[in-house]
C-alpha cells in the first residue's frame, strides 16, 4: 500500500495550505529571479569538494578517476532528477524533508529534516575555516579566526536581510565559479588537441601509460568513487531556493532539466583534461592540487593564486549558500511543528531566528575546531560525514511513493518526471546501497557511517515518538 500515513497527510495539507507561512502567520518572501536560480543551480555544481577533493580522488584511482565521477554523477543525476518530480509537484522550502513527510511519515521528515540542517551547520564551519586558510596565506600577519568571524558575520548579515541579497551573491559567485571552470576546460581542451603554443597533443599516453587506465586495480576505482560521490553535494538547495522564487514550478523544473550536462561538463570534463594534460601520479598533483598542476604545466602566469581566488570563491559561495539552506530547512520543520515555535517567526519575508539559530551553530562548530580540533569537532564531523547518503535514501524512497499517489490524485502536477519509473529509481537506491556497502570497507569512511549512523538513529527515535503523541492527541 502506497497511501500517505495519516500524520503525514495532515502536516502535508497544511503545508499545502499554506506553503510559506510560520508559526507565526509570517510567510517567506518570493524574492529570487529566475536568473537567481538559474546560476544558483549551475554554481551549485561547482563545489570547493571539486577543487579540493579531487587530488585525493585522482591520487587513488588515476585515470579511472573519470569513470569514477562519471558513475557517481549518474547517480546524483538520478537523486535530482527524482527531487525535480517531487519539488515541481509540491514547491516547499522544506524540499525533500516535506516530500518524506508527505509520503511515509511525519518522523521521515523530522529525521531527514533535521539531519540535513545539522550537515549545513557543520559545513558553514568547515567553508569558513577553509576560507580563512586561504586570505591567511594572502595576509600572513592576520590570525585565521579573524577572517572566520568576518566571513561568518557578512554571511549571517547577508541571509538576515531579503532574500534577493543571497540571490545576488549566489549570482555572482556563480558566474565567476562558472567562468573559472569553463576557462580551464577550454585551456584543457587546446591543450589536449595540441593547439596551445608550447604544447603537443598527449593522446592517450597519459591515460594508458603510467600503470594503465587502472593502476590501483578496482580497489582504487572504489576509493575514487567515494571520493567523487561526496564531492556532488549540495545540489539539493536550488529545490529549496525555488519556494522563494516568483514561479517555484519552472524554476525547479529548468535546473533538474540542465543538471545532466552541467555535471558532464565540470566533473567529468575537468578529471578527463586532468589526467589527459599530465601523469595523474605528477608530484605537482599532490602538492598543488590538480587544477593549479595543469596551469602551471600550460605556463599560465600566477597559476596557484588564481586558482587560490576560485577555491576562496567556491568557499565563500559555500558559506552563504549553507546558512541559506539550513535556515530553510529549520524554519520549515518549525512550521510543521518538529521544531521549537519561537524559532520560526518570519521578519520581512526571512526566518530571521532560523537564520541565527543555523549561524550560531556554526559559529559553535568553529570555535570546537579550534579547541577540541581531534576529538569533539572531529566527533561532529563524523556525525555527519554519510548525512548526505541518508538524504538521497529518503529522495529516492519517498519518490517511490509520491509519484504512485500523482499519478492516481494529480497526474497534471507531474511537471517533471523520473525516467523509466519505477525501474531507475530502485537503481538509484542500490547505488546508494553499494556506496554504503564501501564505506564499510574503509576504516576512516567506516567511523563516518557509525557515526551518522547513530546520529540517524537519535533522530528517528525522537521523530517517532513525537509522530505518535501527536496521533495520540488527535484521539
């Protein structure tokens, strides 16, 4: 039986009812343009995992790195495709944890809710740190937490006021993330046709040469796709983003429609330049980081700084974009009551409490990482290091349901649609599984998903009991 759980059909038609209000009658404004959107869901693409990350990605598996990302990217492609169905279908700025309540239970949303605000939190500190790594090595006479606070504060700032001002810094930030990406890949592109002064074609040399297509064998090619899976996060929030948008349905449906060749084309395309332009095993790789390793090799003049600017952007995005996303995802699970009411009044068309509540935890997990950077920042890492698989098992498990119930009740809302239903969706559901399945085999991946795992647990336990006192007051 397909039916939506009782508890889950009233919270759901209250959010129906009323798709933007709080607790306390406010509403959430529609200030973002379809351009905000737009470049929200193409930078959004374009991570800090992508620059950062990929060394170890591509130090692990070579030249297989490109299958990697490209299997992984199939995957997450999938996930988006499914949130697309169900975003166009009910807009909420609770996205995915509505769709859960909607569909299996009020404790589903409380559960993928909650764990999702708390990744966010955790990686506004993680940006922020990374962010003041970097203007420390442009100004080494500052202190890192300097730059930390004033990253936080413009941030926290900036999410307080309309929403339009985190439109147009996503904006921006997007486009030159955008500009970056798709410059190196045309330099890549030359490069590897031999068409750059200084270069000759490499062919396949590169990619066949040093060990073969699969040096490390099918181990290395596990430990690169994990390494690339964790890369793709943070595509979900352009489905949150789109409940504050003028027109949520074609917002939502025109960023799912383009993710396809967006992830080709960043991910895929940039690892295959990679390891097509120099030895993926280059000490410069490892040292410099893969990007800056095929500037400096092309001789484009102050190579590391530039990329230094695009890392320090992407970080930056990063912070807005996690404030941004945790705080929706708070005020929504306020307003379907899995949250403390106080929290959820809304000022001027912004969840002013959220927005606070989500920074201050941040601004806590900062000051964790430089008190107890070993033990207990490393604890809260782990608490949500596999937090983003759990969300795509919700997706992809609350789709599985709510597609079946629009078909029967509103086929006209399938604005957007999963492909070969319900066959890619159980495919998308064993991937993840598979996922899982390697991060048990690697010690370090294996305490992350014991610890989010018992974080999951936590959650579901007290999403569970307050499901059933709420159906015992309706009684």
């Amino acid at each position: 039986m397909n039916r939506t759980p009782p508890s889950a059909a009233s919270d759901g038609a209250r959010t129906a009812a009323a798709p933007g209000a709080g607790p306390d009658g406010g509403a959430l404004s529609h200030g973002l343009k379809q351009r905000h959107l737009s470049m929200i869901a193409l930078g959004g693409v374009i991570g800090a995992g992508l620059f950062v990350g990929s060394r170890e990605g591509i130090a692990a598996a070579g030249p297989s790195i490109v299958l990697a990302y490209a299997v992984s990217g199939a995957l997450v492609m999938l996930i988006m495709r499914m949130l697309g169905e169900m975003s166009a279908a009910h807009p909420s700025s609770g996205s995915f944890s509505v769709h859960a309540e909607r569909s299996i239970g009020s404790w589903a949303g409380f559960t993928v809710g909650w764990m999702f605000t708390a990744l966010l939190c955790v990686a506004v500190a993680v940006e922020a740190l990374g962010a003041a790594d970097v203007l420390h090595q442009w100004f080494p006479s500052t202190q890192p937490w300097m730059w930390v606070l004033l990253v936080m504060v413009i941030f926290t700032v900036t999410n307080l006021t309309a929403v339009g001002n985190f439109g147009e810094f996503e904006f921006w930030f997007a486009a030159l993330k955008v500009a970056a990406i798709v410059g190196f890949l045309i330099l890549g592109v030359l490069a590897v046709l031999g068409l750059l002064p200084g270069t000759s074609a490499p062919g396949t040399t590169h990619l066949t040469g040093d060990g073969g297509f699969l040096p490390k064998g099918v181990d290395g090619l596990m430990v690169g796709l994990l390494a690339s899976v964790f890369a793709y996060g943070g595509l979900e929030t352009v489905t949150i983003a789109a409940a504050e948008s003028k027109d949520p349905i074609r917002g939502v449906a025109r960023a799912v429609r383009t993710a396809m060749w967006r992830i080709a084309l960043f991910y895929v395309g940039s690892m295959a330049v990679i390891v097509t332009v120099i030895p993926w095993s280059a000490p410069s790789i490892a040292k410099s980081g893969p990007y800056v390793a095929v500037l400096d090799y092309l001789k484009i003049p102050a190579a590391g700084q530039i990329m230094n600017a695009v890392i320090l952007i992407a970080l930056l995005s990063a912070v807005n974009a996690n404030i941004y996303g945790a705080s929706r995802m708070a005020y929504s699970l306020i307003s379907r009551g899995q949250g403390p009411a106080f929290l959820g009044k809304v000022s001027n068309g912004v969840p002013r409490r959220a927005v606070l509540l989500c920074a201050t935890f941040g601004f806590l997990a900062v000051l964790l990482s430089f008190l107890w950077p070993t033990t207990v920042f490393q604890w809260l890492l782990n608490m949500v290091g596999a937090a983003v698989l759990v969300v795509w098992g919700f997706i992809a498990s609350a789709q599985l349901r709510t597609r079946r119930q629009l078909e029967r009740e509103a086929p006209e809302k399938l604005v957007v649609k999963m492909w070969a239903f319900p066959v890619l969706t159980w495919v998308a559901l064993a991937g993840i599984v598979a996922v899982l399945v390697l991060m048990l085999r690697d010690d370090n991946q294996r305490i992350q998903l014991l610890f989010t795992g018992g974080f999951g647990v936590v959650l579901t336990v007290i999403g569970l009991v307050r499901q059933r006192a709420m159906a015992a007051g309706r009684q």
